[in-house]
C-alpha cells in the first residue's frame, strides 16, 4: 500500500533520512520505532508530503505521491495523527471533527462519521461543544484520532500517540488502533516509544537510527519480532542507565 | 453637560468607529492567517473610495443619482469592494506569497513598499491625483430629527451598513467552512495542512474579503466626508492596525471592538477636551503604545505576538 523506496529527506544542509525502505502493506499495522531525533516524525512528515525528499520515492497504492502537496496526498486517503495532537485549540470538538473531513463534500457521509467518532469515544460526543485547547491530554489524543478518520483514510498515520497518557488510556488508545485496523480495513502507520506494546500488535516492525533502517521483521516471524523487542528495550535500558 | 449633546457625539462616534472597524478587521485576519501585519492595507482603502468615486461617475450624467440613490450607493459599494478585493488577492498572490518565510521584517519592509506604489500610483495616474477629490454627496441631504439629535441619514447609513457586514464576517467565520478553516489555519497553520486544507486557497480568500471590507471603509469616507486624497490611506491604516492591536491582533471581534473604542475616544476628546480635537489623530497613537507596553495581547487576550 505504501512503499518509500530509498528516500532521503534534508532540513537544509542537514540530512535526516538516508536510504530508507519501508512498506506498510495493506490492511496491516506497521510499527515505525527508534529513539529520540531518529527521524521517525520526519519519515512521516515525507509520507504526507509537508518535506519532500531529495532523492528516492515515495508510492501509495503503487503511485508516486512524493510530487504532490500536502492536500493532493490527503485526498488520495492518506491521514495523519500528528506528534503532539495538534488539535485546534480554540475550535469545539466538533468543528475540529469537521476540519478532519475538509476532503469530503458529501454531508450525510459527514454526519455519519462524526457519530461514529462519538461511538468511537462517547467522551468526545459529551464534549462536542467544548473548545478543544480545554480538553484533557487524553481527550485531545481520541480528538486527533478521530479527526484523522473523518476523512475515511485508507492509511492512517500515528506519531507517538500514547505519549503522556496515564496506562489505562494507553490501553483504550491500543484498542482503538487495532479495532480501526480490524473492523475498518484500515492501514495503519504507528509511530511509538511503547516499543513493547506496539510490538505486540504490528505486522510489521522497523527501526530506525539516526536516520537508517537498522532492523526490520515482518509477518509471523516472531523469533525477530523477539529480536528487535531485546534489541530496542536493552538499548533503550542502556540509554536510561 | 447637555444630554443631547452626548447622544449626538456617540453617533458621530459610532460613524467614525464603523469606519476604523471595517479597516482593523482586514489587519486582523492577515495577521490571524499569516502572521502578516499588512501596511498596504490602508491604501486598499483609499483604493476602494477612488474606485468607488469612478463608479460614481457613471452614473453622474444618468439622474440615477437622484431618483434611485440606494441602488447607486449599493453598486458603488459593490464594486468598489470586489475591485479592491481583487487588489488585494494580487498582492498576496503576486507579492506576499512568494515571499512567504522571510523574515517579519522583510515583509512589513515589502508591505511599506507595496503601500507606496499604491499611493504613488493612484496620484499619478488618477488624473489631477495629488489634490483632494470631491465625493459627490449620494445622498439626498437630510436627517432626522430626534429630541434634539440629529441623525443624518449618511451616518445611519454608514452605521448600518458596517454593522451589517460585521454581522455578515461574523456568519462566514463561524457558519462556513471557509471560516472554520480560517480559524484553523490562524491557529496551527502546519495541522492545517496535514489535514489537507488547501491553506493558499484560504489565505487568498481571506485577503479577498479583508480588502473588501477596508475598501467598503473606503467609500464610507468619500460618501461621509465628501472628500478624498490619494495619501488618505496612510492615516487609516495606523489607525486601524492601533484598533486591531487594542483588540488583540488575529480577534476578529477585538478589531471591532477596538474600531469602536478608538471612533469614541477621538470624538470624545475632540469634543470634551479644550483643543482636543488638534490631538484628535494622536490618541490612537497613544492608545496603542500603552496597550503595546502594559498589554501587547489586547483587550480580548489574542496571543501574544513576538513578532515586531
Ligand atoms: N524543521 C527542522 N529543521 C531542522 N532540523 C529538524 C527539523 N525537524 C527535525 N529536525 C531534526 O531532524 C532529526 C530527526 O527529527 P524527528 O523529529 O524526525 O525525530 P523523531 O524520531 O520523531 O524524534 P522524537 O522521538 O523525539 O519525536 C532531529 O535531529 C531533529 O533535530
Ligand atoms: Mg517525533
């Protein structure tokens, strides 16, 4: 569904991205994991096209899509849930919810998505007039993952979004991926530094250093699913000591 | 102090206000999408009232100006509005957009130089453009006489009409989606992005109607004063960006508000302060270098602006 075939991305002088090769193969999740300043939120910002790469190419659905702006990828079904939230503080639940769907013109499709969002998360339905920048960091996560699938996406990408929330939430924001991927169809991109968690239900794991593919497994293959798990947990235990 | 005398300097106040609002809302939506503080904004509004006098002088030889002044007035405005709104989706187009990402003090350089052109041009292409024009008076004169105040029907029509659009920015930014995606992008123009709004678009449409708005002042001024300058723009435009600035840069509504409060003021000091009305134009001046120093983020608290 989504390849990136030896994509480099610069910040001006300074290179970020070298050689990379990833695929996130349809209907699957894929879990993106590294360290801080590895590269993982620039890997995405390529995929949404927000930077453009200086070399290599980036397919979705066997397309190039590293020539298009940012609107252009949008509309061919890709969403993100960006690092941080980024949800539009002054804005009620709702409209964000209805910024999430700016590709779709279509207003009974839109009222069917929004109540969707609110059995997604019934919290978000009893807030939908509440002024998001008001929200709880939690709310503001389920906010800006149902803001991301108003626009129905087939890929949906996800910087780090268990990131500051408190273990129980960390699990319901789990479930929700899984149930997104399962019952939707929906390819799924996850960013996260809850390697082990996220392990646990990716198709697919790569890992990133300093701007390289060091480690990849796919499939079944669990012993190097367990490899990569010992790997980024004894380095990430390294870095802690 | 007589009654009737503060009544009529409220409504005197409230005509001048409507005019400063109509400016501040424009400085105030750049700055609420791009973070621009736009110094040719004022010549936007000398630009609609000249447009708006061309106009005028279509119909001069028609005796439409008589009989049928209302239809006259609204297709002045009309057109003065769409022309500058034009004008005004040019100069981002042509001359901010590329040069968005430099640096702030690059683009009020450009916006400064922009404001020159505008001016410049106008007095020397419009003919006889370096002396004050005479703005035909549309309407036909009168007023209404109410215990003692006397509302002319300019100022009703002034106050109205600003008041109607207020009301009708007020629908767009907050009913429609292009409105929605304004206050988007005004508050996290990179996620607005992501979500795949189409920003140029938006920031192009937003120029569009703030342009319209400040050339919609414009006229205003021709028809109230019955005289226009090509340097009349200048005055306005650090007259609405101070309202703007006491509002809380990027508040729609603190622009308005600010409009207002600055109208009032002038008047008040020009009427109840002996010879106040020689500092008439200072204490906008005034007002927002407090504001600047004691509270940069307005009265409505709109984010602080680090930027000049
Ligand atoms: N706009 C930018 N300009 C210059 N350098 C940048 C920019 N954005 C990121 N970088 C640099 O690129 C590198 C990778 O950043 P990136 O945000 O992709 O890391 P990350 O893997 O997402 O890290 P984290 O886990 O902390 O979010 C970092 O060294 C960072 O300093
Ligand atoms: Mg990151």
């Amino acid at each position: 569904m989504l390849a990136l075939k030896n994509v480099m991305t610069h910040y001006g002088s300074i290179r970020v991205l070298r050689n990379m090769n990833m695929t996130a193969g349809k209907g699957e999740i894929t879990c993106l994991l590294g360290s801080n300043g590895a590269g993982k939120t620039t890997t995405i910002k390529t995929i949404i096209g927000l930077v453009k790469p200086s070399e290599g190419e980036v397919l979705f659905e066997g397309q190039r899509i590293d020539n298009l702006n940012t609107p252009q990828i949008v509309q061919k079904g890709i969403a993100i849930v960006p690092e941080g939230r980024r949800v539009f503080p002054k804005l009620s639940v709702e409209d964000n919810l209805l910024i999430g769907a700016c590709m779709i013109d279509d207003k009974k499709r839109i009222e069917k998505n929004l109540l969707k969002s609110y059995e997604l998360f019934p919290r978000l339905g009893e807030r939908k007039t509440q002024v998001a920048g008001t929200l709880s960091g939690g709310e503001q996560q389920m906010l800006a993952m149902c803001r991301a699938l108003m626009s129905e996406p087939k890929l949906l990408l996800m910087d780090e979004p268990s990131l500051g929330l408190a273990p129980i939430l960390i699990k319901e924001i789990f479930d929700t991926i899984v149930r997104i991927n399962k019952e939707d169809g929906t390819t799924i991109l996850l960013i996260e530094q809850n390697a082990h968690k996220a392990i646990a239900i990716a198709d697919r794991v790569y890992v990133l250093q300093k701007g390289e593919i060091v480690m990849e497994s796919h499939g079944e293959d669990t012993l190097s699913k367990e490899r990569i798990e010992n790997a980024y947990l004894h380095k990430t235990v390294d870095k802690a000591v | 102090m007589d009654f009737s005398v503060v009544i009529q300097q409220l409504i005197n106040a409230l005509t001048l206000g409507s005019m400063y609002s109509l400016v501040a809302v424009g400085f105030t939506l750049f700055f609420g999408v791009i973070d621009l503080i736009n110094f040719a904004h004022g010549e936007i509004y000398m630009l609609g009232a000249f447009v708006g006098l061309i106009t005028v002088g279509f119909f001069a030889g028609t005796g439409m100006l008589a009989s049928h002044f209302i239809l006259v007035l609204f297709i002045v405005l009309i057109v003065a509005m769409v022309v500058s709104g034009l004008a005004g989706a040019i100069i981002e187009r042509a001359i901010i957009r590329p040069m968005r990402g430099a640096s702030d003090l690059m683009m009020l350089l450009l916006t400064l130089g922009v404001s020159i052109i505008i001016r410049e041009g106008v007095m020397i292409f419009y003919p006889n453009g370096a002396n004050p024009q005479a703005f035909p008076d549309l309407f036909p004169g009168g007023s209404v006489n109410l215990m003692g105040i006397v509302l002319k029907y300019e100022q009703m029509f002034v106050i109205g009409f600003a008041l109607l659009m207020v009301l009708l920015l007020h629908v767009l930014v907050n009913k429609t989606k292009y409105g929605r995606y304004m206050l988007a992008i005004s508050q996290d123009r990179e996620a607005a992005m992501m979500m795949g709004i189409d920003i140029n678009k938006i920031i192009t449409f937003t120029f569009i109607v703030g342009s319209a708005l400040g050339a919609a002042g414009g006229v205003m001024n021709g028809m109230y004063y019955n005289i226009i300058k090509f340097n009349m723009g200048f005055l306005i435009g650090i007259k609405g960006f101070s309202a703007a600035v006491v509002g809380g840069l990027g508040n729609i509504y603190g622009a308005i508000v600010g409009g207002f409060l600055l109208g009032f003021l002038e008047m008040f000091a020009a009427a109840f302060i002996p010879g106040g009305s020689q500092y008439q134009d200072v204490i906008g001046f005034a007002i927002v270098i407090l504001f600047l120093v004691f509270k940069p983020s307005g009265i409505f608290n709109e984010k602080v602006y680090e930027k000049v």
